[in-house]
C-alpha cells in the first residue's frame, strides 16, 4: 500500500493557526475575546489576526523572521499568537517582569525585527532598546486610546489600521516549521531560547483542551500569563474548541473572583501562590461559584489548604506539571474515581504528586540520569524524570550544546528529580541542584517545604542547602510569615518539623524574613543558597 | 532555527496505539469493556491486545500484512484494532451482511492472511472461503465457550492464550503507515479498498472525542458497527480518554435501552433508523433517562419525530455526516446557542443539514465537481462537496484509476452533492451516484440493476430508493420486460435476486412498466425516485 503517497487533499502540515479558521467559521458572531468592556466576536479576531499579519508583512516580516511582544495578557498578545505565525514568523512572547538587560539580551538573542509593546512597559523597553548592541527591533506600542507613543515608532491600532482584515495568509507546509521562541529563566548564565514547531503547538493544544474538558460553552480567564509557554498553549486551545477568552491586565484577587462570577468563567490557570491570593481576598471566605469553575495549577504542588479553600469556593482543582521545554503541561495529575471519598490530607497528598503525561508526551520515566536505565516505582527511589513525544521543543536557539546536553541518550532530561509510585504516577523531590545531602542522605527540600507549609504562621518556605563541617550538609530554612505574626523561636519551626519528618530531614537552621524572587515570581535558591553559605 | 534536528525525544509517528499504552497506564484497575457478563480493565484489556499481537506473530503476521475480521461489535472486533496494527499489518474488518461472494472478492483483493470470523457468521464465511480462486487466509474462530469449531482452523481465545501479554511492540515509525482496510460498497463493479493510515486514525479519534464531549467518565454503548469506518474511530475515540465501551452484537431496541440504564451508557452512535426503532421499541415511551446521554446519528439526516423522541428520552442528538473515505465523520452540525429556543421544526431543519468540518478536515467547499470553483453559498446552488485535510485516505488499495479521480485537482470529491447555507453549513441534496441507503447500509442501485438485468425476462431495469418508515430506504425496481413476456409475479423476481445478492441489496418492491427516458436514452432515475416516493 506504499504507493497511496501524500497529496494536497489528504496531507496537510499540522498548525494551530487552522484552529482560528475552525472558530471563526463555525461561530463567527460568537465572543472569541473580552477585555474589559470590549468585546470581539470571532469573525472580528480572525480579521484582526490577519489585519495584523497583513500589516506585519508590509512591515517587511517574512518566514524565519522573529517578532517580540513584551505585554501582559491583553488581545494584542493573544492576536499575535496568530498573526505572527501566519506568515511563518516566530513569536517571542516576553516576561513582563524582566528586566532591562535580560530583555536587551533575548531580543538580540532572538533577533527580533519588530517588539510589540505594551505602553505599561515602555520604560523598561526603552532601557532595553538602549543596552541593546546589536541592530535594534521596530517598535509598536500598545497604547490606550488618546495616549501618544511612550516608546514606539507605531501605535498597535494604527499598525491593524493599516492591515488588510481579508489578508490571505499561507497555511505552514512544515509542521515542523518554528512557531515560538520562549526563554527560560535560567538560574546560571544567559536565558535558552526554547524553539517550539507548529506540530507540537497543535498536539500540545489538543491534549491541554482535552485533559482540561474545554468545549464550546467554555469561558477561560487568562489568569496564567501568555509569556509563559504561550500560556501552556491556552491561546490555541481555547480556540479550537471556541470558547471564549477572557483577558486579564494583572492579577487582583478580588478582581479575579469578580471576573469569574460576571462572565461565568469555567476555566483558568493559576500557580498555587495565586490560588492563595485569592483564598485570601477579601470576601473569598463566603464566596461560592454557582457554575463549574475548574482551575489547572502548576509550579509546585497545591496544598491541602489551597485544595480545601478552592473546593469551598467551588473551584476543582488539577495539578499539572511541565516545564517550558515541553511547551507547559506534560503531566497531570488525573483524579482517580475513588479519590474523592478520601480525607482531604490523604487527597492532597495523591494530588500533590505530578502524575502521569497526558497523550502528547506518549513516553515518561524516572530513570538514571546517565545510563538511564529506569528506578523501580517504589515511591522511594529517586531518578531523573525524563520524557519523549511530540511536545517537547525542536531545541535551545543557536546553543547546540544545551540542546544535545538536554537529548542526551534520545531522551528529554527535565532536569527534575522524582520518584515513581506503584501506581505509575510521578513525585518531583527536587530540582537536579536543589536536592540536599546530609550525613550521604538525599533530602528532598520540597519535602521540607511541604511540611513548613502547614505551620499555621508560615507563609511561604525554601530550604536550601547550608554547608556543614560535620555534615557535609545540613537543610537550612527562610521562612516569610503570615503578616502580623510575630517572629517565632526557630525551635518550635524545627520541632513542628520533627513530628512530620525523619529527623535528618528537619532544618538545623532557621531564617526569617522575605523571600528573593525571580521577575517570574520563583524563589531564588541560588541567593538563598549564598546567603546559607555565609550563616 | 532549521538546524532543530527531529530526534528520538521529539519526534514520534503519530499512532492511535498509543492511547492504549495512555488508558493502561492511567486507569489500570478500570473497566476498559464490557461484554455482557464478562469485564475487562484497561490492563487486562491491554493485555489481550498484545496477546493477540504476539500470537498473529507466531503465525506469520508481519508489517503490511493483512488481517480481516468478520464479527459483530465483540471484545475480538475491539481488540483487532490494537492487536493487528501493534504488528504494522493493516486490519481489514468486514461488513457482516455481506455475501460470500462480496466476501470473497474482498478477502482476496486485501490479500488477508488471516481471518478471525465469529462463529455465528461461519457459514457465509465457510462459502466466501470456498468461493475464493486464490490464496485463502488461515481461519481463527470465536466461539461460545463449549463449543467447537464451525469453520476455524483454530480457536480465538486458544490464540490468545498462546500468545504473550508482555508482547514488546514496535510502534510505527512512519505515521502514514497502513492501519486499516475498509471495503465501500462501489456503485459500480467491484468494492473499494480505502485505506488508512495511523496518522488520521489518531486526529480523527481525536477529533470525534472533542467533538462528542469524551471524557474519562464517557461510557460508550457499540451500536454502530466497527466494521463501519472502524466504528467513525470510536475503538481508539473512547481509548484516548479512559473511557469504558460497552459491546453489542446485535442491535435490539429494547436491550439497547436497557443497557443505556444499566450501564449509565453516556454515548453512542446511531443511524436515524436505529433511533426510530428506539422511540418505537416496548418501554420507550415512557423511558426518561435521568443522567445525560447524547447520540450521534449520520447516514441520513434525523427527522424531527425523531429529535423529539429521543430529546424526550433525554438523549441529545448531534447530526455527523462523512464517508468511508474520511474515517466516518468530516462534519458536525454544530449547535448554535440561539438554536435551543426554537421550535423543534424549525431546530430539525437546522439539524438536518451536516454543518461543519471538524478540526481534523480543515477545508471544506461546495464546489463545481470539474472546476472546483465554489458556489455561493446561498442556501439554493448546488455544488459537489469537497474536503482536504489530515483524515481523508490515503486511497483506493491496487486501484489507481478510482484514487485518482477521488483526489482530482488536489480535493477529495465526496460524490454528494450539497449545498451551502450563509452560516456556512452545508446540507447534501442528492447523491452524485444513485446510491440507495437501507437500514445505514449502502446500496449501489448499478448493483442490484445488473442482477436483474441477468434474469431472463427482463428488458431494462432501474432501481432507486424508496422513502421506508422503518429502513429510510429501501430498494425499488422498475422493469421493462421483454417483448411478449407475461407479467411474472414480484417475488419470483425478489427471490432471483436473493440468489445472487446479500438479502438488505434485493429489491422490496418491483413495478413493471415502460421506463422514462431523456432523449439521449438514458434512464430518467429522477422521474422513477418521485414515482417511487408516491407509490
């Protein structure tokens, strides 16, 4: 049967972008994006995707060519998960809470022609644009109405002005084709430009808008910024199956609840540390959804606390885990039916774990990381989780030697230490780097940190290594409290520790005060860890 | 960024066996189907699929090989659609009312080397097998505990049992590699071999989970038949969620029903005609099902009598629409919001039309058949309705001249004729070929014209469709007789045909008489479709 070949009517190049001619033909009146008080329905997106494409094309874009947005979740950035890539460019979509000098990086890095801007991030942009040393990107501001350009050379609108709504645009004829380009913040040296391709944007979309149970009657809250994976690939899922996005400038926890009410939102993204923001906004006590809100969380695992609050609001809690390399979710962990009778510890306990990969990332093991022969799923033995399937990244832009470092073996090596339960579901311990040796012990910090986390005046927790003549190592915890607790002995923080772990596991030392974050909100170890070895 | 190799970790071949590996992994203790008094989780059911594997292994079957099924929607049927293709050979299941020597013809032009036949179609296969001039396939058997074999060589679950539930496959490396063979029944001559391949096999479960609402709490009751499209994907649709599939090997109204409660069935698909005998079976009345379960119908558009009663049933009904060569459903009547609060008559007509491609076929027109120009979409001017995208076939098998007009000027041409609404949906009104549909089967018209015109006292002969309150349609015959031929009786010319025809082929009614004719000689097939629909 070899001789039945491809051809134009039964072989097409898998793209997301097909995904916005689907919704727009089959509910072209129906509302594709809120943002405040505007609204457009999907007729009007897909007009603006190709007004954009169309105009970013005069503007002399052409495939291969990088275009950059550094804006929060507002529709220019969702439009330009689909203009940009319709003309076979790739879309840099920015952390709004770089810095200048990062952002000077990646936009050289990247070799971005145009920035799209949002005019909230005009200064930082304009410093960037300034440390820059190579040739600078065009600069399109988005602006609000009446305001002049505070950086860029053209206003958003103007530049869609210019466009041409009925643009025809065509369609990749690789699906291996680069679609997006997201640096990661890397702990250590210059951020690593992941590469994703249209195929994975596709497979990736589908398994998150399965996995999630979106369907046309979905209203999705972009709580999760679209900087960060291209928001797990939200702004293709969502589309193809038409449901409706609802955008989202900043986070206010009161807002957020506000907004989930008003439009009726059934799904969002958030991390844990957002989930207990809005447990603690004003009036979430005695708040409770009427609808069905279902909210997908990532990052680290939810608490116990964070599961009991959400299901009190109404909320139903999923735990998935990815990282920017497999274009977001890879895994979830998937509610078993016989979990819900369960007491709420031993449920967040089966919940907290990463679980197992959704149907794009056909292959996972916890093995070891060099000859990567696979640990027994014992729940005990630690090994590197490591993945193979159609969502993980073509590679690190012009770094061949991260990219091969990260395939060693014909593997993806995430980089996470984990074990592997009898019941095949995964348990990240720790980061490759995080993990702590004591007296030849592995500690897991997150294990530590799990248990610090139910101290009733903890806020938030990071244990990090300290160096100790003795021990080689010993867990040394910083701790930030719940505001208006008063600063407690660091004893009764480590004898709470002592009644929930092995001994050898509880912090020896104990630091109060705030935590360092990077611009993505993630505790910075590697200060903690300076700090630690300077005690 | 060209120089992002595939490699190992990245790139994988798109298979709907891996769904399985997903289901096995993610709900080992579930029940996977249901068969009767027997269960099988998703590990066992697993299992048995690599058993089957293994053992058509240790029988010669090798990649491009293929295996043929005749049965009805059993455990067997099921697992063929993992089994076969676990080995790289192409499963080729066959309609179980066709006659030996359809059978024949089919089992020798697939070239299977093995049939797996259920013991209660051992007799039409004991003939079909007689009837073959060439190499016939080794015969495995499914039979009732108990007793013997009626026309096998060996039997199935004797098969199973040699064979390795551990069995290591190879999944396919090339994504367009053969899965299944599925026989048309041609309008003229011979039937048509389509072929399919892992990568449609794979978008277009996913593409019907999406768009039937699958979820890992779906269970689904087999009433349509797997050897129909491979079942529209449903055999790896239900998978791909963890779903449970409820067998059936013959359809009865009121078992059907019954299973729906027992087994709180949420999905199934039906031809209009299956629902009518539903609304009509014993109980139906006054049935009222209190958890949601939904139906998608195709074939024929559903009446609006039917909407009512199955909506008053509490099952909802969604109208798909596609053909063997798409892997069943390319398009959906998508409901509209606005749509609930109309009158059922108005709602029925808007539900009749077959809507909108899915996501797996991004491109669809209503086109001129030569020029492929579309028309209008206007509701009134007729077009041949044409598709392309990642679930059309790969082709005819061993049939260049068919595969190539099919995909003529880079399309596929569907052979129905349609029309296009403003709202885009399309509504087929009149089959380009003269097929007659009985009961969800197609009948060739040329077909059953070329038996009768064998029998000695027919002149000419035509045969259309008749409207039938039970089967939708069901052949009538017009006959000229020969000069000086008396009158016969009906079913003297009934009963030659059942002699030469699978019985559901042969003519309910037959009329003697002059034929109509255009002035070039041809039969007037329009003016015999409005006779037969006044008689």
């Amino acid at each position: 049967m070899s001789e039945l070949a491809k051809n134009a009517a039964n072989y097409r190049a898998l793209t997301p972008l097909d995904f916005l001619v689907w919704a727009s033909r089959a509910y072209p009146r129906k509302t594709a994006v809120i943002d405040g008080e505007r609204r457009f329905t999907y007729s009007e997106f897909a007009a603006r995707c190709r007004r954009l494409a169309s105009a970013l094309a005069g503007q002399g874009i052409v495939r291969g060519d990088t275009v950059a947005v550094l804006a929060p979740n507002i529709p220019a950035t969702l439009e330009a998960h689909y203009g940009v890539p319709m003309l076979g460019a790739v879309l840099n979509a920015l952390n709004i809470r770089l810095d200048a000098a990062s952002i000077a990086f990646i936009l050289g890095h990247g070799g971005a022609k145009i920035l799209i801007v949002d005019a909230e991030f005009a200064s930082v942009a304009r410093a960037a644009l300034e440390a820059m040393t190579g040739p600078r990107p065009m600069v399109v501001e988005v602006t609000e109405p009446g305001t002049g350009l505070a950086v860029g050379e053209m206003d958003y609108e103007e530049l869609l002005g210019a466009g041409d709504p009925a643009f025809v645009w065509t369609p990749p004829s690789d699906e291996w084709q680069s679609l997006a380009l997201n640096y990661t913040s890397g702990t250590t040296g210059d951020p690593k430009g992941v590469v994703y391709h249209h195929r994975g944007a596709f497979l990736n979309a589908l398994a998150n808008a399965m996995t999630f149970g979106l369907t046309a009657r979905s209203v999705y809250l972009w709580t999760l910024p679209m900087f960060h994976c291209n928001g797990w690939s939200y702004p293709w899922a969502v589309t193809a199956v038409g449901g409706t996005h609802v955008c989202l400038r900043r986070i206010d926890p009161v807002a957020v609840l506000d907004l989930i009410e008003r439009h009726s939102v059934t799904h969002f993204c958030a991390a844990p540390i957002i989930l207990n923001m809005l447990m603690h906004a004003e009036g979430a006590r005695d708040k409770r959804f009427s609808h069905r809100v279902q909210v997908a969380t990532g990052g680290a695992a939810p608490p116990s606390t964070v599961i009991a609050a959400m299901e009190g609001m109404g909320i139903e809690v999923t735990h998935l885990y990815g990282l920017t390399e497999s274009y977001g979710p890879a895994t979830v962990c998937l509610p078993q039916e016989d979990w819900q009778d369960k007491p709420l510890a031993e449920r967040a306990g089966l919940m907290a774990r990463q679980g197992l990969p959704h149907f794009a990332v056909p292959e996972m093991m916890v093995a070891d990381s060099e000859t990567l022969a696979p640990v027994p799923a014992d729940g005990a033995t630690i090994g590197e989780l490591v993945f193979r399937g159609h969502t993980l990244m073509k590679g690190y832009l012009a770094n061949p030697k991260a990219t091969d470092a990260a395939f060693a073996g014909g593997w993806f090596h995430s980089g996470d230490l984990a074990v592997q339960h009898p019941d095949g579901y995964v348990e990240i311990k720790d980061r490759a780097k995080d993990i702590i040796i004591s007296g030849g012990e592995n500690i897991s910090s997150l294990e530590v940190e799990e248990v610090l986390y139910r101290h009733p005046s903890v806020l938030e927790a990071a244990v990090v290594a300290r160096p100790d003549a003795t021990w080689g190592e010993t867990p040394c915890a910083f701790i930030a409290l719940k505001p208006g607790i008063p600063i407690p002995d660091a004893n009764e923080i480590i004898g709470f520790c002592r009644q929930n772990l092995a001994h050898f596991k509880c912090p020896r030392t104990v630091v109060f005060g705030e935590l360092p974050k990077t611009a993505t909100g993630k505790i910075q170890k590697f200060t903690l860890r300076q700090q630690a070895g300077e005690l």
